[in-house]
C-alpha cells in the first residue's frame, strides 16, 4: 500500500509525562510516542554525584527522561510546570503514592492543568480486596479468573494453569487497555472543548484484572457452549480438540500449528496430510474420537520436517502454518525469506504511526509507518539513559534554557533558578 504522507503522526503536539515504571505504564507510554506524541519519562535522579545507571525498561523509543526528585521541594516547581503543559500524565504507581506526594488528582486537576487526561494503572482493582497488596500478571491473571482457563488438560495432560509470559495482564489489560482510555479522554475532551484541546480533562483508571477479564468475554460465555463447557485443556479452542492444536514435526522442537475448524478447511487438512476418505470429515465431530485423530495426527506430522509440510500447505486454506521463533523472523527479514520486520500496530493511510523497522517507509509504504525507523528495529530494547533528551523536552514544552531557567545538579536532579522558580509556584 503506498500514499503519499502529507499529515504528521495522529498524535503529535500531544505532551506526555511518564512516571517511571516497568511494563504496563511504559507500554502505554510507548503506544503514545509511536503514534507520535511527545513522551517525557520522568525518573529519579543518582542518590551520589554519579549520573543515574539506566533503568530495565527498554519500552523506551521515541522517549525522552528528566531526572527529578519528586520528594525534594526544590523539584516541585519545576514539576508543576511540566504538569501544567502536559495533555497526559502516566502514573503506574500503587494507590496512594502520588497522593502522599500532594500530587493526587484532586489537586492537580482542580488547581494545576483543569484540561489534564490523569491516567493511572494498577495490577488489582482499585477497590477490591487486594488493593493494598503486591502483585505480577499472574497474580492479576489467577484472581480475574483468566488464568484457570490456560494450560493444559489435568485429565489428558496433568496439567495445570499456566501463564502466558506476561502479555495477557501487564501488555493486553493493561498497557494498552490504558492507552486505549486515554485516546478515549482526549477524544472526550475535544469534545466538550473547541477543538484545540482546552476542554476538561479526567483521571483514567485501568487495572490488570479487568483488563485481563473484559478480554476473556468470549470465552467466559463460551463455558456455557459446546465451545467451552469442558475442563481447561478439554475444549476446542484451547488444546482439546485435535485439529485446533500444535504438532511437533520430524525436526526435534519444530512445529506446525492446525487450525482448521470449518469443514471446507479440514478436508484440505486432510489432503495435505493424506487422510481423507478415511471417514474423519464427519467422525471429527464426535470428541470420543479425539484422543484417535490426535494420535493420528501426531504420527503423520513427524513423518516429515517443518520445511516439508511448509511446502505442503503455502496457499492452501488448510490452516495450518509454521510456528516460527523470532530468531528466524529476525534473520528472515534480512535475507526475505520470511515476514520479519516489525510494523507499526495499526495502519493509519493518512497519518501512519512511526516506523520501527529501518528500510522502506513513508511514502513507499504507509503500513511500515512513516521516518526513519530505530535501532534494534523491534527486536532488540534500548534502555533510555536518565536525563537522555530531557533538556530538549523542557526547552520544547517550555521555551527553557539550561544555565537561564534551570540548572542540573550532582546526581543529575534538575531543578529550577531562582526567578524561574517565583513564577513556577503555584
């Protein structure tokens, strides 16, 4: 798809601070700068006169950090001033951090930025049980009930819940479920305003729990259905049924994924791996013959390697591909042999987000997004140096020059000069 790029990204001139967290927050932030906003994470400055190590985020392109001590006063100027600028504040925080700050959103919606999108992520809910209480995805995953649905088969397997690396609650209900209430608010603020981003802002609150739960609609109401009604690992979505799972092939550790449940595609399944008129086009639909076609299955995928039954199923409509490592998506792109350059996570035609993978873009192809790509190109992170661009925001935002209206100090905290700071205060 090639056009012509007359339009900047959609979200450019939108001004964000980040509070510096890990996962969900950063996520989100990242969501943010693709589509082109200005990201400004804010981090702790070195307790010695030594400059702060990176942090382990490595969500960082497109980003920029200030160093600040949000527990000093001599920060608390210059903070309010980027919060009176900003469009968007990320706080990935536990409940009652910024409050104990004097940074809640009482105050600063009320008596700071009125027009200020205030979004704030958490693991549980902010009112339930577990609120006050230390967690990781899959802690938010086994009390939304989503994690008691993946693994595998107890009775076939003895298996037991499995998570999902952490995609399923910090990325998917919660990083991007958090983006996805902040384009809401702009959207809601443009429209109670003029148009030019006046109108009032609000807090967005997200947390992993409902993230994760509103994403398991389907099969939640599945398990009142044929579809879901089993045990975990017994149904035909999440390993049970035969031809809707994963068979290794000849090669040790190399697999190929069927997903064939409509008829039309099962029969070509059956062709491919030469089993039709064996009466499986319509016994499929008996799960007592399951466990058999499964074994079947198993047998006739490791009678050839990956590569063979590749070649087998290209272009048909057999659902069934190669289930590939990103060490070969990553060396594929170089050589063309396979689909591995990471793209922007949606296609905009008149506004593309910003590209990740270097090579062509912009106006010869809007779905790799538009500039010049980053370094690493979507496979390898890079962490943001603290204060890397920092300077630059402020004098971007602001209008402000290190030495006239702010100076750095040992430890790399940033702090405003005297006049700047009389006309800061609140």
């Amino acid at each position: 798809m090639s056009a012509s790029i007359k339009q900047p990204p959609p979200l450019k001139g939108i001004k964000v601070l980040e509070f510096a967290g890990l996962a969900p927050g950063p996520f989100a932030g990242l969501l943010l700068a693709d589509a082109g906003a200005s990201v400004l994470r804010i981090d702790r400055p070195s307790s010695s006169s030594s400059p702060s190590a990176p942090t382990a985020d490595l969500l960082t392109r497109h980003k920029s950090s200030l160093p600040l001590d949000l527990k000093s006063p001599s920060s608390r100027p210059l903070l309010l001033s980027l919060i009176r600028q900003a469009d968007v504040l990320i706080d990935p925080f536990r409940p009652g951090v910024l409050e104990k700050l004097g940074l809640g959103p009482d105050f600063i919606l009320q008596k700071i930025n009125p027009r200020l999108i205030y979004a704030r992520m958490t693991g549980f809910r902010r009112d339930g049980r577990y609120k006050y209480m230390a967690g990781h995805d899959i802690n938010y995953l086994a009390v939304s009930g989503v994690l008691s649905m993946l693994g595998t088969s107890k009775k076939r397997l003895g298996g037991k819940p499995s998570p999902p690396i952490n995609i399923l609650g910090d990325f998917a209900g919660g990083g991007a479920v958090l983006f996805q209430g902040i384009l809401m608010a702009l959207l809601a603020r443009d429209r109670n305003g003029d148009g030019s981003g006046n109108g009032k802002g609000q807090v967005v609150e997200a947390n992993m729990v409902d993230g994760a739960g509103y994403l398991a609609t389907f099969p939640r109401f599945a398990r009142n259905t044929f579809t879901g009604n089993l045990p975990r690992g017994e149904n035909l979505l999440d390993g049970g049924c035969p031809y809707y799972d994963v068979y290794e092939t000849k090669n040790e550790e190399e697999y190929m994924a069927v997903g064939a449940l409509e008829p039309q595609f099962f029969k070509e399944l059956l062709q491919g791996l030469g089993l039709q008129g064996q009466g499986w086009e319509t016994k499929r639909y008996d799960r007592a013959h399951w466990d058999e076609l499964r074994t079947i299955f198993e047998k006739k995928f490791k009678e050839k390697t990956r590569q063979e039954w590749e070649a087998i199923f290209d272009g048909t409509d057999a659902c069934c591909t190669p289930v590939l490592g990103y060490h070969e998506l990553e060396e594929g792109k170089e050589n063309g042999t396979r689909e591995g350059d990471q793209r922007p996570v949606v296609t905009l035609t008149e506004t593309p987000l910003l590209a990740v993978s270097k090579g062509k873009g912009g106006e010869e192809d809007v779905r790799r997004g538009q500039g010049p790509g980053v370094e690493g190109e979507g496979y390898v992170g890079r962490p943001l140096n603290v204060g890397e661009g920092g300077k630059e925001i402020l004098n971007s935002w602001l209008g402000w020059v290190e030495g006239r209206e702010f100076k750095v100090e040992d430890g790399g905290n940033v702090v405003l000069l005297k006049g700047t700071e009389k006309g800061a205060k609140l």
